[in-house]
C-alpha cells in the first residue's frame, strides 16, 4: 500500500454514507440525537450497518444513536446476516480490488498459519457487560460469520504486541505488530469527522490544544512549556496535580471553538490522539509529533510534510512552524488537502464494512476456522 495520498481512490459510488449534519442550535442535543437515531434506524432496516457519521461543528457522534444502533440490530436473527455475506463484497467496476487487499493486509499482517487456543470467545460468549461500545463494534463484524468461530481480542487502549493473534483497537507502529489484528473498534469515539465552514486563512494564526494530560506525560510537557505563551491557547482539561500551578488548566473548547484556530496540536494519550481524525478532517493544519500507534485510521502511514506537520517531541519547534506557514499558506493549504484526502476514503460505508469482514475472514482462515464459511472474494467485474 503506498501512502501517497494522491494515489488515494475516490469513494465508490455505492456507497451510502447517512449523514448527521444538521442546522439546529447546540443547545438542542436531544433533537440531533433523535434525528440520528432516525436515520440510523432507516439504515438498520435498509441493510446499511456501517452507517459513518459525519458530525456538525457543535456534536460528536451521538452515543445514544450508536447504541440504539447496536441494541436494533440484535433484533435480527443472525442467520441473517451470514447470508448478506456474499452480496456485501459486490464492488462492480470501481477499480477498488488492489486497494482493499493492501488495507486487509495492512491490518492483518499475518501469513502464517496459527492455531487459536487457551481462552478463545465465541460470538455466543462476547461479553457485552464491559467496554460496550467496543462490544458493539467487534459484534457487527462477527454476526456474519458463523457463531461457532473461536478467536482472541482485547479491548481498550492497546499499546503492547499479544503473544498470539489477537483482534484489537490499536497497536505500536515500529516493530514486528504481525499478532495485532485491527479492526475498527470504538468508533463512536475515535471517528469524528466535520464540515468545516472557515477557510484556513481567516481562523486565528494561533495554535489550540485541550486534553488530559498526566504527570510524566508529553502531553505535561507541551502544558508546561506553552500553556502562558501569548500566541498559543494550550491547556489541560483536568486539574493538576497538588502543588503545580492551577492555571495550566482552562477552560474546555469544543470542536468548533477549536476549529476557529489555524493550527491544532495532536498529541497521543493512552494510546492514539482521538482528535487527529476531526483535525484532518477540517480547514486548521495538524501539528503533531510522529505517532507511535495505529488504529483503522492508519496513523503508520501517515506522512509528514505531507498529510501533518511534524512536531519535536519536546515541542520545542512550535512557534517555528507557526511562522512559516504563516508566511506559506499556500504550502499549508497543501497539506490540510493532503489530510482532507486520506479522511474520504473512510466515508465510504460499504467498503469499509468489506474490508473489515476481509481481515475477519482471513483470521479465521489463517486459524484453521475457513471450513466454517465460504471463502469470498469481492468482485472485479
């Protein structure tokens, strides 16, 4: 897979992406909620279960729709959607096949057989009492598969390689991450897209960081060397610690106050940055320091120069950058349509679900599991 994003394809035309947008006022968020849980409901009974939501300024994805979602879906005998399955990898002239097995391979790396042991779970034994939203997500890749099929998965902020293939959320960028099988899990968190109405050149020529951020953390750092400097809005969400000085922490910005700010600072927490994705979805330039872990967004092979501007991990180099693009719109404006473009080709709802049943698919080969389904391959015609 290359990760020039002008090789990037274009969303295929049977894509069916149910958008949130919506004109009502912020203070409204029960009126959004309700709407979103509309369409996800049309959706649901039309087929479509990988609705992507594309987000107003003023809200994130509604959690109230994503578990309506889930909890509509369990109405629906299984047997069901096993026998989807083949109609769902129907592409038909979109020139997508090369592309999508370079992102199954992306996120399943293995090509060694594998035996699946000790304490593997079934779709029948997937507990749904912890860590819901990820149940949710892992559960409408499974459902198509027969709920016999043994695998492993570990949900949460996942920073380490398992000892054996293992489905996940996250994992390290460097090393041999061949046990870490991405899925795209948690996504009514992590995938936040927007429609940003404000150029690049009329926001603020400042930067803007908000978040948590612990003790002995980079996120501490940036706090502690830039949360007074006069030309950047940075602080903590959360209190400091006793003894530290209580103005680091300020006021919490939403998306859209943030968006009014030509630069925004991502910076990894527990695992990946949750606002890269809303950030390069939008009209500011992403500031960051070259991510060390990966999700379905595929941080690993973000570019720097070419979809972000790479920060020093000691920040050091902020006010620097500011001045150039300051002085360099234009190359700025390379940049944000550079991160615009890899942002697309995660709209497309119907090839996304297909790649996730594809990396599903060939663990469950890989395991010894493939006499269990019918081996599928999507269509070139």
């Amino acid at each position: 897979m290359t990760n020039d994003s002008s090789t990037i394809p274009k969303s295929a035309g049977v894509s069916r992406c149910i958008s949130a947008q919506t004109n009502l006022s912020p203070n409204r968020p029960t009126s959004v909620a309700l709407l979103s849980c509309w369409r996800l409901i049309v959706a649901l009974f039309s087929g479509d279960f990988s609705v992507v939501l594309i987000v107003s300024l003023s809200q994130k994805n509604s959690k109230l729709a994503f578990y309506l979602k889930g909890l509509l879906s369990r109405l629906v005998p299984n047997q069901w959607f096993r026998q989807q399955l083949p109609s769902l990898l129907e592409l038909g002239g979109e020139g997508d096949l090369g592309y999508i097995e370079a992102r199954v391979a992306y996120y399943n790396k293995r090509q060694a057989e594998f035996v699946v042991g000790g304490k593997a779970k079934t779709l029948l034994s997937l507990s749904s009492k912890q860590q819901s939203a990820y149940y949710y997500d892992l559960r409408g890749v499974l459902r198509y598969f027969p709920r016999q099929a043994h695998f492993h998965h570990e949900f949460g902020d996942v920073i380490k390689v398992p000892e054996f293939p293992c489905i996940l959320k996250s994992r390290p960028i460097a090393g041999d991450n061949h046990n870490s099988i991405l899925l795209k899990l948690n996504s009514v968190r992590h995938y936040v897209f927007v429609k940003d109405g404000t150029a690049f050149i009329d926001k603020k020529p400042m930067v803007v960081w908000r978040g948590k951020a612990k003790p002995n953390h980079p996120r501490s750092r940036l706090v502690q060397d830039w949360f007074r400097h006069p030309r950047c809005d940075v602080g903590q969400s959360n209190k400091p610690p006793i003894g530290d000085n209580p103005r680091k922490r300020k006021d919490t910005l939403s998306i859209e106050e943030q968006l009014q700010f030509r630069y925004i600072i991502s910076v990894e927490g527990n695992d990946v940055a949750t606002n890269l994705k809303w950030i390069m979805s939008s009209n500011s330039l992403c500031f960051m320091p070259k991510p060390r872990y990966e999700t379905w967004f595929m941080e690993g092979q973000l570019q720097a120069g070419v979809h972000y501007v790479q920060l020093k991990n000691d920040f050091t180099d902020i006010e620097e950058h500011m001045d150039y693009y300051n002085a360099n719109p234009s190359e700025a404006l390379a940049i944000i349509a550079n991160a615009n473009r890899w942002v697309e080709q995660f709209k497309n709802a119907n090839r996304e679900r297909m790649i996730s049943l594809l990396v599903m698919q060939k663990y469950l080969e890989l395991s010894g599991q493939s006499g269990q389904t019918q081996v599928l391959v999507p269509s070139q015609a």
